[in-house]
C-alpha cells in the first residue's frame, strides 16, 4: 500500500497496485497539488484515512509563509510556460518534417497531449 503519482495525480494504490483512492486537484493552484502531493508522500502513513492524510496535507500548505507560497506558485507557473514553450518548439520543428503523414501525425498528437 502506498501513494504514487499518475499522469500528475495522486493515487493511494492497494497491495495489488489497485487504485483505492485518487486525491482530486480542483479547486486547488497546480503549485498547492504539487506540494500537497510531496508531503503526502513524504509522510504517508497508511493507518490514516485518506482523507485525514489530505487535510493534513492541506494543513502543511496553509503553514507555509505566503512568500514561501507565492514563490512556489510563481515557480509552477515558470515551469508550466517552459512546457509550453518546448512543445511549442517540438511542433515547429515536427512542420518541416517531410517523412510519413501518420508517423507526423502520431508525433504531433502525442506533443499536443503533453500539459
């Protein structure tokens, strides 16, 4: 049993890695999820609930300075406009291939999907 992260989401996973509990993002900042999620991990502690687990969690969040906060959410959102920043190249650069339409396509695609 244990916490791992999945397509960005935070999953408690059973002894058989079964999916027992997914922590939801909204209505949270990318940056609080992010952090909320590291300490989770951090500190899991499988004979708490879920839930007591996230509202502690969410307890180590409003703990933080709002300087510490605001500097994390200003580093997601550096990270994020670099992502889109390299997808943005990717495609670009993904034009002037001149190869097989499907394989550019599937290219494309799989760039586009990236948040």
């Amino acid at each position: 049993m244990g916490l791992e992260l999945i397509d960005g989401t935070l999953h408690l996973l059973g002894e058989n890695d079964e999916v027992l509990h997914v922590f939801e993002r909204a209505p949270l900042s990318r940056a609080a999820y992010k952090h909320m999620c590291v300490w989770a991990i951090a500190n899991f502690n499988s004979k708490l609930k879920p839930e007591e687990l996230w509202e502690r969690a969410e307890a180590a969040w409003n703990d933080l300075t709002p300087e510490t906060q605001g500097l994390l959410i200003a580093l997601q959102a550096k990270e994020e406009q670099m992502v889109k920043d390299i997808r943005t190249g990717l495609l670009a650069t993904l034009s002037g291939y001149q190869g097989i339409k499907s394989i550019k396509d599937r290219f494309a695609e799989a760039i586009r999907s990236i948040e």
